[in-house]
C-alpha cells in the first residue's frame, strides 16, 4: 500500500474510531439524561458539562494510550495486571452492553415510530436488520466507520436547529459555565459514566487496535483521536443542553414519559417531532453498533474460535437484544442492575490501566506520564467511590 493511500485508510479508520466511542455514548440515554439534568439544573449544567470533558479527558487518554501500546484489548491488559481480571472485567462489560443494547434496540424503535408512526416493534425490527447489514457486509469496519460517521454528523446537525430555534439564554449558559449558581457533583460522575463507563471508551479504542493503528510510533494520532471522540459527544451535549435550556428558559414542563421530544415538539412543531425521531432513531443504531461491537470484542480473546466467528457472535447479540425486547420489552431488573454495575466498570477498567501503565511486561520501555497517571487516578477514586454508592442505592431500593 503506497504512503497517500495508507495515509487515507488511517485518517478514515481514525474518525471513525472517534464516531465510534461518541456515537456509543450518544445513545437514547444519552438525550434523556441530558434532558433531564438540564431541566433540573438550568444553565448551571453547563458547568458539569465543563467539568465532565475534563474527566472523560482523563479517562479516555489513559485507556486508549495503553491499549495502543501494548497492543493488547482492555481484558488482556486486565489480566496481565491480575490474572482472572480481565474474564471480571469482560463478565461486567459484556451485561451492560446486552442489557444497554436492548434499550438502544427499543430507542431506535421509538424513532422509527416517531418519524413514520409504525409501531415501535417493527421500527425495533428494522433497527436490528439494518445494524445485521452493516456486519454482514464484507469490510464490516469500514461499513462501521461510515454509519457512524454519517448518522453522528446528522445527529449534530439536526440539534443544532433545534437549539437555534429554541433560543437558549447563551450568555447565561457562558456565565455559569464557570461560575454554576450550583454544583451537584453526583450529576458530573453521571454524565462521565455515561460517556466513558461500561464499554463505550473501549469502543474506538478497541477498533484502532482491530484495524491496526497501535504502537508508540502512532500514539499521536491515538491521543488526538481519543480527544476528538470526547469532542465530537460533548458538542452534541452542548448542542442539547442548549436546546433544552431554551425550551425550559420559557417556561415549558419536560413531559417526564418522553422530556427529549417535548423540547423537539416545542421548539419546531410537528417537524421538530419528526427531528427528534430521526435523531433518537440514529442515536439508537449508533449505539446498536457500538455496543455490539465492542462487547464482542472483549471475548475474543478467551477462545480462537470466538475471534474467528466474531462476526457471527455480533450478529447473534444484536438478535438477542430485539428478540428480547420485542417479547417482554426492557427487563427493569436487569437494566437497574446493569446500571449499577456499570458505575463500577470505568474505575476497574481504569484502574487496571492505570497499573499497567507501569508494568514493564506490559507497555515495554514506553513511559506514562505522570501527570496522565494523577489525572486518571482521580477519575477512577471519584467514580468508583460514587458508583459504590449508586450500587448500594439501587440494591436497598430493589429489596
């Protein structure tokens, strides 16, 4: 492969890497969490917006940084730190994911009905086959990179008009940004773990390695590609914090059923209810794929067999989520748990990483900086020590 070509193939393999990590983020949980804290905390989210890049920052450089240079998936490096780590590590990513996709399978069922008005089952139905597609197709990873790339843009590009038409207080959000007339610091680990938790920061991160671009001699272009991830997910929170602090700046009560789509249907009528269907519709694909993939990927390394027929195995999770669904709907025990234990994965997963970072045996004569090693350590405590309270929460509420 000539220079130009192989230049091209990594600026491609790269922004869809970055799409990739985003767009899992940017799921049906996604838009209503961001609804919902929005709402509860005005313009003042903006700054646990600030403070949640700053984490995910800190987390993301880390793992994908490591993962580069060790050319090794986040169970392997799990388990060269503590032997048995890492089969814990893929036990907990690959629950959330399975439970998270059938919420992101029932997302791009509620969009479809949304956009066309057929039933949520058949849109879920739909969803699924064109997510089957995409990994059936012969350059599975290419076909990823241009979904993602091509439905993140139009996710983007259809909050935007909502929040231009919604007109926001921009200058009250700018002001709080720095100075919120309230801090809630549970909301900011919230936020971070639902753009860097469970498996969404192993998702690009996962995908360089699969398409090759690891080693020191590529951590630039890591780095940057992991922050760019982080950016293009923060734009999009930025974009509908902004829509729906305008809708709610005017006075508007979120429908707490639905509050995403009130802000859809009141900033631009029945076309901006059409947008919001378009919208979570992509979202849920997105995520589809996102936590297919790469909940997948954290098993192929226990048994060739699986890496050989990883394709398959996708295909079959994403069935499983649908079939799923579409028998009993979204199971709440098992969503509320897998919540709470998805709390639990950044800290573990990162911590792993973290210890790693200095392991010879791992990461060779590379080293870490230091200053990336603080700044993940202090993610990992603050999260680990909130998820420990949210898992507790969540098991006295239950019982």
């Amino acid at each position: 492969m000539n220079e130009p070509t192989h230049k091209k193939k990594r600026l491609s393999v790269m922004a869809g890497a970055a799409f990739l990590m985003a767009t899992s983020a940017i799921g049906p949980g996604f838009l209503t969490q961001t609804a919902v804290f929005t709402e509860e905390l005005l313009a003042s989210f903006a700054f646990v917006i600030l403070a949640s890049i700053v984490l995910d920052i800190g987390a993301q450089i880390n793992i994908w940084r490591i993962i580069a240079v060790s050319k090794m998936k986040g169970q392997d490096i799990a388990n060269a730190v503590l032997p048995g780590l890492g089969h814990v590590v893929a036990f907990f990513i690959v629950l959330g994911g399975l439970a998270f996709n059938i919420g992101n399978v029932a997302g791009g069922g509620l969009g479809f009905n949304a956009l066309t008005g057929i039933s949520t089952t058949i849109g879920a139905i739909i969803t699924a086959i064109i997510c089957i597609i995409i990994f059936i197709v012969k350059e599975a990873g290419a076909a990823m990179d241009r979904i993602v790339r091509v439905l993140g843009a139009l996710m983007i590009i259809l909050t935007a008009y909502v929040m231009l038409v919604s007109s926001p207080p921009y200058s009250e959000a700018v002001l709080r940004t720095v100075a919120p007339a309230e801090i809630d610091i549970m909301t900011i680990i919230t936020v971070v773990g639902g753009t860097v938790g469970g498996y969404i920061t192993f998702a690009g991160g996962h995908r360089m390695l699969d398409a090759g671009i690891a080693g020191k001699e590529n951590l630039r272009h890591v780095t940057n590609t992991s922050i760019t991830g982080i950016i293009v997910a923060s734009i999009m929170r930025v974009l509908l914090f902004l829509a729906v602090l305008g809708v709610v700046s005017a006075g508007v009560t979120l429908n707490p059923d639905n509050p995403t789509a009130t802000v859809f249907l009141t900033a631009a009528g029945d076309i901006g209810l059409r947008l919001f269907g378009l919208v979570l519709w992509a979202a849920g694909i997105t995520s589809v794929v996102g936590a297919a993939y790469t909940s997948v990927s954290f098993l192929t390394s226990f048994h060739p067999n699986i890496e050989k027929n990883k394709r398959y195995l996708t295909i079959g999770f994403i069935i499983f989520s649908t079939v799923v669904f579409t028998a009993v709907g979204e199971p709440v025990f098992l969503l509320i748990f897998a919540g709470a234990f998805n709390g639990l994965i950044l800290p573990l997963t990162l911590g792993s990483v973290l210890l790693a970072a200095h392991y010879k045996k791992i990461v060779k004569d590379y080293k870490h900086p230091l200053w990336m090693t603080v700044f993940g350590g202090v993610v990992a405590i603050g999260t680990a020590v909130l998820g420990i309270r949210t898992l507790l929460t969540q098991l006295q509420n239950f019982f």
